[in-house]
C-alpha cells in the first residue's frame, strides 16, 4: 500500500472520529441549553469549523500533491502522537460528561470539572488538539499543513481560551476545565 492510500485511510479514520466527536456534542450541547445553558464565544466558531476541516482536507491535498517520503521514524512517532491525543481527548469528553461540547455552553451554577486530566491542566483537550494538529500531517509528510494549521490554531485558541475562562468565570471548584472543547 502507497504511503497517500494508508495516509488517506488515517485522514477517513479521524473524519469519522470527528463525525462521532459532533453526534455526542450535539446531544450534549441540546442538553446543557434546556438545562439554561448560556453560549459564549460563538463568533470564533465557524473559524474553528474551517481550521479543522482544512487541517485534514489541507493534509489530504499536500500528500497527494507534494508525495513527500517522511522518514519512517517521524511517521511512525507522530502516528503515536496522534493516537495519544485521540485517547486525551476521549478522557476530556468522559470526565466532562454531558457538559461536554465542541461550544462554549456553560450552565449556570454546575459544579467546575476539576477531575480526570483536569487535575493536572487547565485545558487538556486543547492540549490534544495542538498534537494532533502538527502530528496528523507529519504522519505523511505534510509539513507545510501542520505549520500553517499550528499558526492559525495558535491565534484561535488564544481566542476561545479566553472566552472559555470568561465563561467559567462564575462556576466553583479550584482548577479551569471546561464546558467546551
């Protein structure tokens, strides 16, 4: 098998993760508004959309285009990475349970998450994001996607990290998680 047909496989693999990611925050999201959910940060959202879905199109196109032949070792580890911040993120989505969406939906007086990865940082889902954002496209050689998809992913999450905190402003417990993702 050609390195563009087992990189496109992957791409379809996390598509399809993502596909799942959006059926448990929709529910979640429907849930935590008829609870009195308040939404924050929605202008940044659509920009959100268009980065993800251009870090695996962006991805895609650079393999198929470039061919490049990343040396099997950078392949292989950032291949780690990524599965790694696929099982992060999953942790992120069980420990937050139905206060988890890919929205910034925060319910009035729900009790902070300070459990699981958030014990140990403020917002580990981003941290998983940031992987799997350079370690997705280097798994094929993309470096050219992974260096743009960081860049604009740096400035975005500046955004909804603090529209994020800003929103958790007023819920207790000790240490930031999240009611977003």
């Amino acid at each position: 098998m050609s390195l563009e047909v087992a990189f496109t496989l992957l791409v379809v693999a996390v598509a399809l993760e993502r596909v799942a990611e959006l059926v448990v925050s929709n529910r979640n999201a429907a849930w935590s508004l008829a609870q009195g959910g308040v939404e924050s940060g929605r202008g940044h959202y659509p920009f959100m959309v268009v980065l993800h879905t251009g870090l695996l199109v962006g991805a895609l196109v650079e393999v198929w285009v470039r061919r490049p032949e990343p040396p099997a070792a950078l392949a292989w580890s950032m291949l780690a990475l990524c599965v790694g911040s696929q099982v992060l993120r999953w942790w992120c989505i069980r420990t937050l349970g139905r206060q988890w969406n890919t929205r910034v939906i925060v319910v009035p007086g729900a009790p902070r998450v300070t459990g699981g990865p958030y014990r140990f940082i403020p917002h580990p889902n981003y941290v998983a994001v940031v992987v799997e954002g350079f370690a997705l496209p280097l798994v094929g050689g993309a470096w050219i996607t992974a260096v743009v998809f960081t860049v604009l992913n740096a400035g975005l999450l500046a955004t909804r990290i603090r529209a994020e905190d800003a929103a958790l402003a007023d819920l207790t417990g000790r240490v930031p998680g999240g009611a977003a993702a």
